[in-house]
C-alpha cells in the first residue's frame, strides 16, 4: 500500500473484509462463538459511549484487561472513534503503571475489576478523567454503561497519519519510551502480511498470544481482520489447550517458545497438524535445531519473520519458497532493509552491521520524545532497528546479534537497564548486570550478575523477590549470581559479552 489516501480508518479498511455479517469470527476455548456481526455492533457500542464521554480525536485509551472477546471489541471501538488505544502489560505492577499513567496521559483507563481498588488512586494523581472496569467474562462497568447505545456509529475520517496506537517499549536508560503507530502504519502492514502469508476467509488462525503488544494484537488480528477470517481465541497458550484446538485451525502464529514446548509433548504429531497449513514464529530468535526438529516431527517447516513494536514486521520467509532456518527471509513488499556500517555507509552483501528499515510500516516517532526520534531516524528517512544484522546475496536477512542489549524471554522484551535500576538501588549492592543467558524453554532466561557493598551479605532469593515486588514476573531475574566485580573495556563499560560466556557455562554446570 504505498500509495495510501489521505483518509484512512484502520478499522473502516477491516470492516471493508467483512464478507458476510453473520460470518464465525472467533470461537473461546470455552466453545462459545461471535460472528462479525457481534464485533460491528459492539464495538459501536462502545464507540458512541466513549464519544458520549466527551473524548476526542487522539486521546488515549488506557487498557490493562484480562484476553476475552471484550477487549477485542474494545480495541475496535477505540480506532473506530479515532482515540489513541494504549495496551498495557497485564503483568505490570502499580509502580510501573503509575509512570504509563503519567506519561500517556490518558483520559480513560480500563481495568479488570480486580486492579481497581489500586489504580484508583494512581489515576487521580495522573488525572485520569474516567475509571472502568472490565473482567474476563465480559463483566463490569464499561460494558454496562456502554449497553444502551447505539449499534450504529460512523467511523472517525481519521488521516493516514493520525496515531491510532501508543505501545511502550522501554530503553536503554531505563525509561519507557512511547511508540506512536498510526492508521497508515498499521493498514500497510496488516493488508501487506494478509496477502504475502496467503489469508482468506476459509482460514482460522490459533489465536494464543496475549493482546496487549504488536504480535498478537496487529500482526495476528490484523491477517484475520484484513481477509475475514476466523479464529480460535485462547486465553493463552497451554499445550494441552492448543493441541485441542489444532485440528480445528489452519494457522498458528507464536513465539519459539511455543513451538519448543509442542515439540516436548509426547502426543504432539502430523496428525495433530492434519489441518494445518503454516505455522508462524517471531518475537524472538528460532534456533535452527527447532524449525528441523518440528519439521521432523509434524512435517511443516515453520515460517519465521522478523519484526519490533516500531515497525510491525519488516520481513518474512515466503509462503512459497525457500524457507531458511537461522534467516528471517526477505525485506516485505514496499520495506527497504539494509546493513550500515561505522559512519552510515551503506554495507555490501554479507557483511555484519546495524540493520535499518525505511517503509509505511515503520512509526511516526516517540510520544513526547523529539530527540530520540531525530536520533533513531537517518537524514534519508530509514531508523535504526539496534539489531545487528547481515543480508545475503539473494536477500536474505539474518539477524546476528542486538546493539542494544534486549533479551527477549518467551517472546517479550526485557530491558537490563530497567533491572539493574532496581537491584543496584537495593541495599548492600554495590552495582549489577543484567544479561540474558541460553533457555531451552524461554529462549533466553533473565540473569543478574550483582557485586556486594563491601562486606554486606546478600541473598539470591531475596533479591528476586524484591525486584518482584516492582516490576513485572517476566522481568524477575531467574538467575542471581554474586561476584567480585565486573569486567570492563578501556572506556570502563561494563562487558556483557564477558559475563554473557562466564555466566553461561556456569549456569550449565549448575
């Protein structure tokens, strides 16, 4: 979709797949079923009562909520009227919420009922107008209030540029940063991945990804949106739960994770697979020795893309083609990709360097951050994806490392900076580091390497726990290992790389 009008509604380009009203969309592992006509209704629904708040154009739309059919007509509601649709982690303390609160500025927070004694203060404090609730069954007082209104509502005429997502992702220095998706960014990517991965209405996608980041929100939805397809809608993924729900799908999309734990399941087989044409896998690095040993056992080979919360995904293996294991394929139709090296120069074939992409797919900027925009962006308009990265002859990528220091555990992102903020805080540490060390489950594992304050006694369990008590479970350090001091580089930098090998062998023999 390169050339895009001026207009365009994100929800206005799904609702143009809707075929038939009365079509299944998505079906709950509990059997239930909504048609397409469900999602127009109540996300209209919705929408005028948001309006009727007195929300406009552009202000955020604040969710913290449990999986459920619910917070997908929310979403849809929320581009629908041109509002800003702000997903938060559902595993994020009252700490971090306090600072997406304040910075986002919402005008609505939704909450499940239970989050809400907590975040009630939060809001006041950061000026949140409107509090609602709304529970995994469907309950509370956003669907309530929003039941007596109309069923018909007419989309925002949003522009193409208009932000119609703010997704956090936080940095290096330890403080969140906001991305800003627009309309344009999120119809480019949804429509171009719907046709190159060869979705139709005919198809039912396995739906196991949470809905609060862009992989199971944009990627996943968008393929179903864009091609009136259908869904099974897991709360989350268990493998006994997806191997119930296999036969009745024809695509899967996870993280590596996902696929490893299928793969440990005695009655995992082609059988299974017996409906099934592509499985997909991004978020995180798929080892070789995965993607052939699911081949091995179910006879698909998996198709990996590569993509982050700023781009959606830039490139993919081909539906029909060579798919490469250890590569995450070609740029998509209408991205450029390219490897630059030291002072910008543009690197040849098969030479390692930092990865930039350039397309309508990639975000507009960083919410309230100029100057991090201007710095991530070339003059000529490609950002720097911090991955370092490799593009064979044929076009090809291979992503060979991070400049940035990401670990990706069990496909969600941990930023070291924002751990290492917290234990180095704690008393008798001296300083840390945090590193991602080799899990043949997660991927990668959380580890912190912490050197005491002189003589103080220090605890492994106690200093997991205290950074459980202010941040999220997935960012807990599942390794906690206590020494001297750091190794640093002349410019006195701590070496992760070191600690990255020491640590690794280390964990292995324990």
């Amino acid at each position: 979709m390169a050339d895009q009008p001026p207009f365009l509604n994100l929800y206005t380009c799904y609702a143009a797949h809707f075929s038939a009203p009365e079509r299944l969309l998505l079906t709950t592992q509990g059997g239930e079923t909504y048609t397409y006509r469900d999602a127009e209704y109540c996300s209209a629904q919705l929408a005028n009562y948001l309006v009727s708040l007195g929300l406009k154009p552009g202000d955020r739309v604040s969710v913290q909520v449990e999986k459920s059919p619910e917070s997908l007509w929310l979403f849809l509601a929320t581009i629908r009227a041109g509002l800003v649709f702000h997903p938060l982690n559902t595993a994020y303390t009252d700490e971090e919420l306090d600072y997406f609160l304040r910075d986002a500025e919402p005008a609505v927070m939704v909450c499940d009922g239970a989050r809400r004694d907590g975040l009630q203060p939060l809001c006041a404090a950061a000026g949140v107008g409107e509090l609602f609730t709304l529970n995994t069954d469907g309950s509370g007082s956003l669907m309530s209030a929003a039941a007596g209104c109309s069923v018909e509502f007419v989309d925002a005429p949003t522009a193409t540029g208009d932000v119609a997502a703010l997704v956090y992702s936080s940095g290096t220095t330890g403080r969140p940063k906001g991305i800003m998706l627009t309309h344009g960014n999120l119809v480019s990517n949804a429509s171009t991945l719907a046709q190159l991965w060869g979705f139709s209405e005919h198809d039912c996608l396995l739906h196991a990804l949470p809905v609060y980041h862009v992989h199971g929100l944009f990627v996943a939805i968008g393929c179903v949106l864009m091609s009136g397809a259908s869904m099974r809608w897991l709360s989350a993924f268990r493998v006994d739960t997806v191997l119930e729900h296999l036969p009745h799908s024809s695509v899967m999309m996870g993280v590596p994770t996902f696929y490893t734990r299928l793969l440990a399941a005695d009655d995992f087989n082609a059988q299974r697979c017996r409906s099934m044409r592509l499985f997909i896998s991004g978020s995180a690095p798929l080892l070789a020795e995965t993607f052939l040993a699911f081949e091995r056992r179910c006879g698909h080979r998996i198709l990996e893309r590569y993509g982050m919360t700023e781009t959606g995904m830039n490139t993919s293996n081909p539906l029909v083609g060579e798919r490469r294991p250890g590569t995450v394929g070609l740029a998509l139709p209408g991205v450029e990709v390219r490897v630059c090296g030291e002072g910008g120069a543009v690197l040849p074939a098969n030479e390692v360097g930092d990865l930039q992409v350039r397309g309508a797919n990639v975000f507009c900027g960083y919410w309230k951050m100029p100057d991090k925009t201007a710095e991530d962006f070339t003059a000529d308009g490609f950002f720097n994806t911090g991955d370092k990265g490799v593009i064979a002859q044929d076009g090809y990528v291979s992503i060979v490392g991070r400049g940035k220091d990401m670990i990706i555990s069990g496909g969600l992102n941990v930023y070291p900076r924002e751990v290492e903020l917290l234990i180095d805080a704690l008393p008798g540490v001296l300083e840390s580091a945090v590193i991602g060390l080799p899990d043949e489950d997660f991927g990668e594992c959380v580890a912190a390497i912490v050197v005491p304050d002189g003589p103080a006694e220090l605890n492994a369990d106690a200093i997991r726990e205290a950074v459980r008590q202010r941040a999220a479970a997935f960012k807990v350090p599942r390794a906690v290992f206590l020494t001297e001091e750091l190794p640093r580089n002349a410019m006195g930098k701590v070496r992760k790389d070191l600690l990255r090998e020491q640590f690794a062998a280390r964990k292995a023999r324990d």
